[in-house]
C-alpha cells in the first residue's frame, strides 16, 4: 500500500475522496484554509477549566509511559514534559468549525461525530494507536510528523501498562510532516502515530460515528420489551442426535435465525440504527429554556432558523428521527429539508400543524433551533 498525497483536492470534493473513504488513506495537501480557525491559546485554557466539554490531558513520549488525567481542569500549568491536550465537541463553540464538516454533504450528516482540537507542546504526541472509525485530520498549526500504517490486525501487538491503548512500534507505510493546512485522512483501524515539531501544534480531527454491531444488539435489547409479538426460538422437528447437555450446531442456526425474524419485522432495523445515529454525542442542557408563549412572536420576527451543532436528526423514508428519538412517519417536506440542510425558513414553519409543529417548537424552546447568524434580524 502507498499513500497518496492530493493537491487541489477540498473536504467538498466527495467524488475525489469517496475513493479512500474506509478504505485508504490519503493527503490532501493545502486542502483548507485554516487562516481563520486556529483558536488563541487563552481560549483553549479557559474552554479546559470553565466547559465540561470532554477534555484529557497526556504526556509522555514512545517508548516510556504516558500519564492521563481527564477533564474539567481546575487550572491549567503545562508541565515541562512533551504534552498534548484534547478537547473534544468543539463544534458547539466554534460555527467554522461545524462549517467545515457540514460542506461534506458527500456524507450524511449522521455519520458525523464530533471535532476534537489536538492542542501540544514539542514532542507532544497521543502515541501510536489506530482508531475504529474514520478521521480527517486538519493541521491548524505549527507542523506534525505523522507516521501512517500498517493497518492493524487482531495480531497487532499491544503495549501494556499503558492509560492508553497503544500499540508497539513498527514499520511505517510512510513518513510525512503535516504543514499548517494539510489533511491527513484515515481509515478504520490505520496505525498512525502523530509527533509535534513545533510550539502550539494544533490538528482538528473531524471524527466519524460508526455504531458497533454490540450497540445495535444492545438497542434491539430495549425494543424488545415493548414488542408485542415475542419472536422465540423455535426448534420444531428437532433431530434425536446430541448428548443432553449439548447445544448443538443447529440450535445455534436456530438462535441466528430467531435474530433474524425479529430483525426482519416492520421498522426494527430502522429503529435501531435511526435512534442510535441520531443519539447526541453530548447532553448539554440549554441555558435557559425559552418560554412556550414567547416562541410564536420569535418566529414572526426571525425570518430563518438553524439547527444547533448538536442537533442531531435523519429520517428513513420519510419517517423522522431527532436527538434519539423515533418522531412521527409521513415527515413533511418542510423538516426533510430542515434535516438536509440544518435550516428552516419561519414562513415553513408557520405551514406545520399538530406533531410537526410541535417539534418545531420544542427544539426552539430548548435551543436545538436557533435563529441563523446571517438572518439579519
């Protein structure tokens, strides 16, 4: 396997990148322009000791072992050790940077998962590992050396000890030093181990959600106690063979089976999947929820809305899922354009009646629909 490395090639450009998407990586050199989105230092300390946005702060070097301790921070002091601070949902305080995810309209947008800022001294590194999901990985500033590959195996040896997991050192793909602007794209379970080469080193990862099979089976678990119909194992006509307390092959083909038909009745599939993509990746409570009486003259005043970074929302054929949450089937056209676009314009809302209105209304009085920046009003 060889990496390429791309020019001309933007995070939009979904019928470049499709080719690597969970299958190779790949550079993309100059693909952004970061001029705008590299935060100052101040703010970071104050995001890390007055947010509860999920933080962990690590040193160490490969080869001795890292420490970890996780946040909220009551203060922030950098040691004089390689370090590396990670901040995770900076989505929700950074609209460029939900910007950049959402010009990625070759991906749903529930495949998203949220922007983690790496923040880190010289030598700072998080150490060799690989990650179950894709990332874009967009170098803010200063330069990183990342080595990239192999991808990992079930063979693929572990370090112990360790409070992260890392993996032991080994031959790279390839070697290439990230400049300010750079992307670095990988798939599921690439080995890459990132070393910063300057003062304030800041790579955004734009993460990708990829919900495990175990998460599904967990979710099919909570849908079955309120199943009218119990799908049970069935083993009619079973054969004499088998010692008492044997299960046999054919007992498992009929579990298998039993999944299956519970699998296949009406809407499960799509309920497990729906609910567990459209699940916040954080639960943040609104500063203050708006009063129900004050929302109507909102809407008269605010010509256009847009959801929340937060916000989560799809739909399967037209049956709409937000934040979690089976809503209602035969969707309006005017929420699948609010889940397409994250906007809504106030005279579409104004067209909804009965459960669609009310959905309306209760993301803006918990401030999951906002009025957009660019309104005007």
């Amino acid at each position: 396997m060889t990496v390429e490395r791309l020019q001309g090639v933007s995070l939009a450009d979904g019928h470049t990148l499709q080719r690597y998407w969970q299958s190779t990586p790949v550079i993309l050199e100059q693909a952004v322009d970061v001029s705008a989105l590299v935060p100052d230092t101040e703010t970071l300390i104050q995001i890390l000791t007055e947010t509860d946005l999920p933080s962990r702060f690590l040193t160490g070097v490969e080869g001795s072992p890292f420490t970890l301790e996780h946040g909220p921070f009551k203060s922030f002091s950098v040691p004089k050790t390689p370090w590396t601070a990670l901040i995770h949902a900076l989505e929700h305080l950074f609209p460029e940077y939900n910007q950049i995810r959402q010009s990625m309209t070759w991906l749903p947008h529930w495949r998203f998962e949220d922007c983690m800022l790496s923040w880190a001294s010289i030598d700072g590194s998080v150490g060799r590992h690989y990650d179950q999901f894709s990332v874009f990985l967009i170098q803010l500033n200063g330069r990183r050396q990342w080595e990239i590959g192999p991808r990992a195996t079930d063979e693929t040896p572990m370090v112990a000890n360790q409070p992260i997991a890392l993996v032991e050192p080994q031959e790279p793909i390839t070697t290439w030093i990230a400049n300010p602007g750079d992307v670095l794209y990988l798939p599921p379970n690439m080995i890459h181990h990132g070393v910063s080469l300057d003062p304030d080193c800041m790579t955004l990862s734009l993460g990708f959600r990829a919900p495990d099979a175990g998460a599904l089976l967990e979710g099919a678990l909570e849908t079955l106690d309120s199943h009218q119909q119990q799908i049970r194992f069935d083993d009619a006509g079973r054969s004499m063979n088998g010692a008492p307390a044997e299960i046999l092959e054919s007992d498992l083909q009929k579990a298998k089976e039993a999944i299956m038909r519970y699998l296949d009745e009406p809407h499960v599939l799509e309920h497990l999947l729906a609910t567990r993509v459209t699940a916040p990746y954080l639960e943040i409570d609104p500063a203050q929820e708006i009063d129900e009486q004050d929302i109507d003259p909102m809407i008269t005043s605010v010509t256009q809305w847009e959801l929340d970074p937060g916000c989560r929302m799809a739909y399967v054929k037209q049956t709409l899922y937000v934040n979690g949450e089976r809503i209602g089937d035969q969707t309006p056209s005017e929420l699948l354009h609010l889940a397409n676009t994250r906007t809504i314009q106030s005279g579409d809302i104004r067209k909804l009646e009965g459960l669609w209105r009310d959905t309306i209304v209760d993301l803006i009085r918990t401030e999951s629909l906002v009025p957009s920046e660019n309104d005007g009003t």
